[in-house]
C-alpha cells in the first residue's frame, strides 16, 4: 500500500531534514574547532570564568564567560586580532559546560 503524505506532513519532513543537515553542520564544525589550538583555549577560558564566578552564582558565571567571549571579540575588531565568531562560540561552550559542574559544587555543599 502507497503512502501519500499530506501538505502539513510533507513540510514538517522538510523542516526535520534541514534542521537535521544543519545540526550535523554545526556538529561537524564544532568537532574542527576543537583540533585547533586557539579555539581549545578560548574553551578553557570560558570555563575557568565561569567556574570561578560561578561557584558563588552559577548563572551569573556562565553570563560572564560568554561576556569575556564578546569582549575579545570586540577588542580584536578594534585592530588587536582577528574576529572569529568561532572563538567566541569556543568561549560560550566552555562557559556553559561549567555550568552544571559549578550547581552540582553548590548543591554539594549546601548553598542550593
């Protein structure tokens, strides 16, 4: 037996496919990213920020290491570098996977 797909099912497939192609993308670069040494040091960065603020605020930590990430990117615009939205990403990622190690701290010792 045929299967006929509505309008609706048709978009929503069309929809899932290239939202699909554009994680595998952002995945794929993600994974590039992390053999270069400048993007594994802005992700180090990131995460020192925002371990160290976030052990007394978690949120306000993962704020700031991505702030730290614009800042630099902003510094280097002005003629001091090179921007690179990667870079600012790398900063964001670190930031945000000592997000949940700095609430786990909190939770450990009470302050949550």
């Amino acid at each position: 037996m045929k299967t006929v797909l509505t309008v609706k099912q048709t978009f929503a497939y069309l929809i899932c496919a290239r939202i699909k192609e554009n994680l595998t993308g952002a995945i794929n670069s993600i994974k590039q990213g992390f053999k270069q040494p400048d993007k594994r040091k802005h992700f180090v960065v990131g995460f020192a920020i925002s371990f160290l603020i976030g052990i007394f605020l978690p949120w306000l930590g993962v704020l700031t290491g991505c702030i730290a990430g614009a800042v630099k990117e902003w510094w280097d615009s002005k003629g001091h570098g090179t921007v690179d939205l990667m870079d600012f990403v790398f900063t964001c990622l670190g930031a945000l996977f000592a997000f949940p190690i700095t609430w786990v701290i909190r939770l450990g010792i009470g302050l949550l």
